[in-house]
C-alpha cells in the first residue's frame, strides 16, 4: 500500500505536464482546481467496474415485513452508496441463502404479489443519488441478516489534505491521467508519452483486476449478466 495526500497527487500531477517545476508547490487557486479535477475523474473512474477501488462486503439486519430500504449516508442501510451491488445473500443463524439480482423492470411486472412473505429469494437495488434503494422479494418474515457486496467509489475525499491509502499503482495513475486531465487549463500541450503514460498505467490496474476476478457468473433465472461491468 502507498500512503499519501491529495495536494501531493496533484502536484506532482503539475509537475508532470509542466505547469509547476521539481519543488515547487501550486497555489491555492492551481490546488482548488486541481482537487475539483480529481473528484471529477475519480467519479468518473466509478462507472468503470475494472477501475473500483474495492469491492466491500457489509451486513445489514432486516426488518421483519420491511421488504424496501434506503441505503446511503445516513439512511437505514448506512453507508457510503454503492456503484453496483456485485453479490448478496441473506444468513439465517448460521445458514446463508444467495440473492438473485432483478432489475427494475422484472422487479415491477413479474412480482405481482409484492407483500408475500418469506426467506428473501430476489434483490432489487435502484442506485438512485444521494439515495439509493434496496427491495427485497419475498418480504422479510423474521430479522434476517443481509450480506451485500459492493464497489464503492473513490471520491470520498473530505479535503486536499487528506491522506489515503493505495494499492499498488493506484498513485501512479491517478498522478499521470490527471496531469492530463488539467493539462487544457494551462494550455500545456499533451505529449505522446504523457498519453502513453496515463492509459499504461490505467491499463494495468485493470489488468490486476482481470486477474484476481473471479469467472463464475453470479446470475440466476432473473439476472442479466452485464459487460459493462466486468461481471460476464
């Protein structure tokens, strides 16, 4: 793991396409810029299942009859909001029991009866912002434990200053895909070699991802499979 701060991601990212020289630090107006750029990308970043962070696994206690939940920062389910659920199951004592994933429409037209109770077989998860939701079928009967597995974005930086923890690589690419980023600001031409630079090195974090993913499909009779995940 590599430890370092946001301010010195961006500017040695300034460094690299020119805009500052080796020891010197942006302004507060280059590093305010700077730190809106890198929000930007690394949301952008989370729409790309091959670039998550990481995927997270997280409980939850059911209600009993409560088969919908809000899940997000400060909501029932409270946690940062997922990109994509990936898995889920339910644990009763000591026995788990895996979710088939549905999307919005199977979850409207082909579940008439949504208030039939039971052992949740079914999970619908509408990522909608800052609130997403959670709607399980059947409805829970009894307290059941919910175990979801999830990408979480990589944007959850409260300040310039603050320190974060990396994978291997994960510096790396984000220092030289945002000296690109932030190159037109300053009119700093983009070289072959910075080009080269930032995709190399996007490139094989999403190599290490490829390699440590599992090839099982995780899709029942309701799921679709998605490419555009990575989860074929």
């Amino acid at each position: 793991m590599t430890t370092t701060t946001i301010r010195d991601v961006i500017t040695k990212a300034l460094q690299k396409n020119g805009v500052l020289t080796q020891g010197q630090s942006p302004s507060a107006g280059e590093a305010s810029d700077g730190f809106d750029a890198l929000l930007d990308m690394v949301d952008s970043w989370a729409n790309d299942s091959l670039l998550c962070f990481a995927k997270v696994t997280e409980s939850f206690t059911l209600t009993s009859n409560v088969g919908t939940y809000n899940i997000g920062t400060g909501q029932t389910f409270n946690t940062v909001l997922p990109t994509i659920i990936t898995s889920a199951y339910v644990r009763q004592v000591t026995t788990d029991y895996p979710l088939e994933p549905i999307n919005v429409d199977e979850y409207n037209n082909l579940l008439q009866d949504k208030s039939i109770l039971g052992l949740p077989t079914a999970i619908n998860y509408v990522s909608g912002y800052p609130i997403g939701q959670i709607r399980l079928y059947p409805v829970p009967s009894i307290n059941y434990t919910l175990f979801l597995t999830s990408e979480k974005p990589l944007n959850s930086f409260s300040s310039i200053d603050t320190v974060i923890s990396l994978p291997p690589g994960w510096k790396r690419a984000m220092v030289h895909n945002l000296s690109l980023e932030i190159s037109p600001d300053y009119n700093q031409p983009i070289t072959p070699a910075m080009a080269m630079l930032a995709k190399e090195s996007l490139g094989n974090l999403r190599r290490t991802v490829i390699r440590n993913r599992g090839t099982d499909s995780n899709y029942g009779t309701y799921g679709r499979p998605n490419i555009y995940s990575g989860d074929i």
